[in-house]
C-alpha cells in the first residue's frame, strides 16, 4: 500500500502543475486509499476529505456499458445481490483519473475523473 500512496502524491503532483488550466487544482488527490476493498479515501488539495463506499462508486460508474438499459439492471443486481460490492483493483488513469475493479462482477471499464469524484463527495447544498 505504501508504494500505491506515492503513486499517488507524484500523479497528483504532476497534475497540479501540468493540466492547471484544464483541472482546477484544488480538484487534484493528495492521497486516494482503498480500505479493505470496502471503502475508497480521498483526500483533496484543498483540505477535504472524501470516502465513498464500494457500492456507492459502483452504482456512480458512467462507463458506456453502465449507462445501457441492460447496464443499469446488471448495476442493480450487483447491488441487491448477497455478495457485498468491494473494490479488487486501483489504478491512476492518465493523471486525470482513477480506475477501480469492482467484485463480485468483476466491473473494471469505469473511469472515474477527478472533478467527477469530487462531485461525487461534495454534493451540491440544497437551498
């Protein structure tokens, strides 16, 4: 784990500098850890921290297979079914994103952005 963690701050680092116009930097991980497969930690340039579950990133995925009827029904099935959801495998996408391997279905074409995963943590505060 301590070898995925700096992977980590170096691809954080580059992207900082390297997309500053494309990614706002405080949109950039400082750390991304999986807990147990059940949980994923992210903490954010700007001071926040993230955590979302395995299944919650899971039903989140907007890969092309996932937004298909048949997508949407396999991403209900996995949730409901008796195995849990984790998370098997991780890894940076191009410095811009993140990439997980979901169990028990095996799921691994999701890229999850960096704004993207952000958003997904800081839902918008209601009027």
């Amino acid at each position: 784990m301590q070898q995925h963690r700096r992977q980590w701050r170096r691809a954080s680092s580059r992207v900082g500098h390297r997309y500053a116009r494309l990614v706002d930097p405080s949109i950039v991980p400082e750390r991304v850890e999986v807990s147990e497969g059940a949980e994923v930690v992210i903490n954010w340039e700007d001071g926040t921290v993230s955590t979302y579950s395995a299944s919650q990133l899971r039903a989140a995925c907007q890969c092309a297979e996932c937004r298909e009827p048949f997508g949407q029904k396999k991403i209900e099935e996995v949730l409901a079914g008796p195995e849990p959801v984790t998370i098997t495998a991780t890894k940076l996408v191009g410095g811009y994103a993140v990439n997980f391997v979901f169990s028990p279905d095996g799921h691994s074409t999701g890229i999850f952005s960096f704004p993207a995963l952000y958003a997904l943590g800081h839902p918008p505060e209601e009027p």
